[in-house]
C-alpha cells in the first residue's frame, strides 16, 4: 500500500488492515501528522496537536495489537476532540481566552472511553468561543478554514473538528451540538454529523455552552465510521444529570441490511420554504433518491417548529449566562469575551423566570408535534443548512433572494433537534457547481440513532458524495 493514501481511507477500511497487522499505528500516525504540519497553518483546524503524546499512545497500540490484545475498531485510529473536552494534564480552551491556560485534572467521559477502546488522540480542534458560534470565526484563536474553498467558513461551533475530518488531518473527531453545532459544520465540509439523543452520550468534563441543550457527537467522513464511534462513545454515566440508562447497540451492525421500504416526513412549512435553489435541488434529489430506494416520501406537518428557535435561543443563553456567572467569569472578566459572546450572555441573563417556563412549555408542544408526525413516518428529511458554506467575514447571506444574517440562516434549521432532544444526523448530499457541498439531515424519533444510520447508510450506498476529498493545494 502507497503509505500516502493511508489518510483518505475509511476507518471501517483501515481497522482491518490494523488488525491484521498489514500496517502499523505509528505509521497510520505518521503519515496523519505529516498532513497536519502541511495543512493546519492553511485550515487553522487544531488548537492543539499532541504529536509527542499521540506517539507514545500509537506505540503502545502497536505492542497491545503485535501482541494479540486488539481491542477493536479505534483501536490504534488517530482521533480529534473538539477544545472544549477535558483532557487531563492538555490545555482545554473552549476557543476562550478565559480557558487560554486551563488545564482539566481529569479526561471527560467521551475522551475516557475513546482512551479505553485504543484510539489515539492526535489533537485539540478550533472552536467558536465556549461553543456559542456558528461560523467558527474565532476572534482570538483565528478562522477555521473550509477544505473545500479556504475563502469560506467551516460552520461551527465544531469547525475545527469538522475540517480535520474532511481535510484527512484524522479519521473522525468528537464535536459538541447545542443549536446545530456539529450538523452545520458536517454540512458545510461535506462530510457527516450526527447529535444524538439528549442523554445518550455523557457531556461530563465538557465545557458547557447550555446545559439542556448541549450534545457530544461524532464527525466522520462515513456513515459506518460515525456509527463506529457513537458505539464506543454512548452510555449511561451516573456524573451527567441528563444521562439516560438505555441499552447501546453496535450502532454498524445490521446498517448493511438497510430498511424495507422506509418511509420520510417532507416537512414543506419551515424546513424548506426557503432556500437556496442549489440546496433545493440537492434535497430534492435526495428525496428522489430515496423513492427510487423504495421508500415513501409523505409531506407532515409541524405546525409549531417555527416558534422554536427563539425561545430555544433564549433559554440557551439564560443556562449559558447562568454557568458563567457560577463560574465566576461574569461579571469580573466580562471584558475578556469576545464581544457577540458577551452580548448574548448579557441577554441571556436578562430572562425573566416566566419566559424560560413558557418556553420549557413550548418544548413540549412541539415535540408532540414531533411525535405525531412519527407515527407515520420513520424520520424526517430536511436541508441541514439552507445555503452552502457563506464567505469568511460575511455578515449576511442571500437566501431564496432575502438577505439575512449568516448566523441566523446558518443555525435556524437546527435547534429543534436540541430544544426536543431529537437526534439528528447530517450526510452529504451534492455539491453545488462551484464545488461547495451541500448536506441533508434525517431527524428521528428519540434513541432510534440506529434508524438513522441505516437510513443514511442507503442513502449513502445510492450516492458517491462521501467519496469526495478536497484538495487544499488547489485552493491556495
């Protein structure tokens, strides 16, 4: 094997050859940090490479897996974590100046368990500031640059996760979702994101932006890969409130079967009233496509999704302001923010008690409305974003020909997945002519994580989008 195509492999092709002991994973490692050192000065995706720790955890992988002890499918994979995981003895920043020299005494549960199952941690990716932002335009860590046109954004707040991934700078990477910040980034990059349901996957030892809302997830180039991931990384953890005891699947197993003839809520109102026509024409040949897969695609209704973005934005920032307050960051370092941060944790700290209630009855409407529509249908499709990836620095974007703010355009069609608790993946779906991805989202009823990779896997099968690399040199 040409060592230099180890990078745009898939983990689902590359666990074997580890396995088998074809190749090995200092050199799976060495051949990741090469691409690092050549694109991250370019992309700005990790705030922190651990290239001497990354080494002595591959060696080590190397001697368990030359000595019989394979621990299975991570096992000796070189993995990113987003910068707001705890990583014991490793700077954690939450893309903050106020984290700039923080340093957790313990792992989170997502990078224990990762540990646990062999991977290796190559890096700390860029990020908005504590996860409030949806173009990873970080004021004082630098843009994160999209791989397939470095002029525009990545999306965020996971960005740098995001760019790793569809740079071939890793092979899959851990983000956080709180209004759409994994599946807006998964997006924009062309690659896939999934935020599971609330309390599926433990958030302990993550940096949190809102503390009902927030989500860890995996980012990945494939669907079996990301499935791989959600497997090692779900379950039950008594230090997360939120945490639910269920059962957790192999999320792979079964995806080959697919799924007699699925049917998909077309939710028109909302979700796709207003487009770009590109994205469009994506999600509708996406819908297409389906059909000819055998499924159904039936129009449904959520008659009260609209009236959830601000409410959920709202309640975000209160619970935001809330731990920043605890934590002592408010008011005595409020001027250490950036500003956009500082002005919607001031907000946030402004809502009335009997505004946060109502809204907290408002969730409740519309995941009824949710719920209705899933006695009918298996999952819902809609657009991820409605524009592709917006230029860095732009303040707004045209959108079905009204300009709007990228911030609202970018993160409207997402926050009803976290204010319901809903999981939610993103998967490429097309490109646009000038070589902007575009992606899709299925929307599924709470725990069916597994319907949702099935459905995803099918759609992906049907298509070639994930097989798709940018080519940064191209760009420059």
């Amino acid at each position: 094997m040409d060592k230099s195509s180890i990078t745009i492999l898939s983990i689902e092709q590359l666990a074997p050859l580890l396995a088998k002991k074809k190749i090995s994973p200092v050199e799976v490692l060495s051949e990741i940090l090469r691409r690092v050192e050549q694109l991250n000065p370019i992309l700005n995706a990790y705030a922190t490479v651990l290239a001497e720790e990354a080494l002595r955890q591959a060696k080590r992988a190397e001697r368990e897996i030359m000595a019989g002890q394979y621990r299975g499918t991570l096992h000796g994979i070189p993995i990113a974590v987003k910068d707001n995981m705890w990583t014991a003895g490793i700077r954690t920043t939450a893309g903050s100046r106020i984290l700039a020299n923080f340093l957790p005494d313990s792992d989170a549960t997502v990078v224990r368990k990762l540990h646990g199952a062999g991977a290796v941690l190559i890096g700390k990716t860029n990020m908005s500031e504590f996860a409030s932002g949806a173009t990873n335009d970080n004021e004082f860590f630098g843009p994160t640059r999209n791989p397939w046109n470095i002029k525009r954004i990545t999306g965020g707040s996971s960005g740098g996760s995001a760019a790793a991934v569809a740079a071939c700078m890793c092979f899959a990477a851990l983000g956080t979702d709180t209004g759409g910040s994994i599946r807006i980034p998964a997006a924009l990059c062309g690659i896939v994101g999934l935020k599971p349901t609330t309390g599926r996957v433990s958030r302990h030892g993550v940096v949190p932006l809102s503390t009902s809302f927030d989500h860890v997830g995996p980012l990945a180039r494939q669907v079996t890969d990301a499935a791989a991931l959600l497997s090692v990384i779900a379950g039950y953890d008594r230090k997360d409130s939120l945490s639910v005891r269920k059962e957790v699947p192999h999320f792979t197993t079964g995806l080959r079967r697919g799924m007699r003839r699925p049917s998909l809520g077309w939710p028109r109102a909302y979700f796709l009233d207003r487009l770009d026509q590109r994205v469009k024409t994506a999600i509708e040949s996406a819908a297409a496509t389906f059909e000819r897969l055998g499924g159904a695609v039936i129009e449904i209704s959520l008659p009260h999704v609209d009236e959830a973005v601000d409410p959920a934005m709202k309640m975000e920032y209160a619970e935001a302001a809330r731990f920043h307050e605890a934590a002592g960051f408010l008011p005595a370092r409020a001027n250490e923010y950036g500003k956009p941060l500082r002005a919607r944790l001031e907000e946030g700290a402004r809502m009335l008690a009997v505004d946060y209630l109502r809204a907290q009855e408002l969730r409740d409407v519309v995941r009824a409305d949710f719920e209705a529509a899933f006695r009918h249908v298996d999952a819902i499709l809609a657009p991820t974003v409605p524009v592709p990836a917006p230029l860095l620095g732009s303040s707004t974007v045209s959108v079905d020909s009204h300009r709007e703010p990228v911030r609202s355009a970018l993160i409207g069609m997402n926050p009803a997945a976290n204010f319901t608790g809903l999981p939610a993946i993103s998967v490429p779906c097309g490109f646009t002519p000038e070589g902007l991805p575009i992606g899709m989202q299925l929307i599924g009823p709470a725990f069916d994580e597994k319907t949702l990779f099935r459905l995803a896997y099918a759609y992906e099968q049907a298509t070639r989008w994930h097989l798709r690399h940018p080519n940064i040199q191209e760009e420059l």
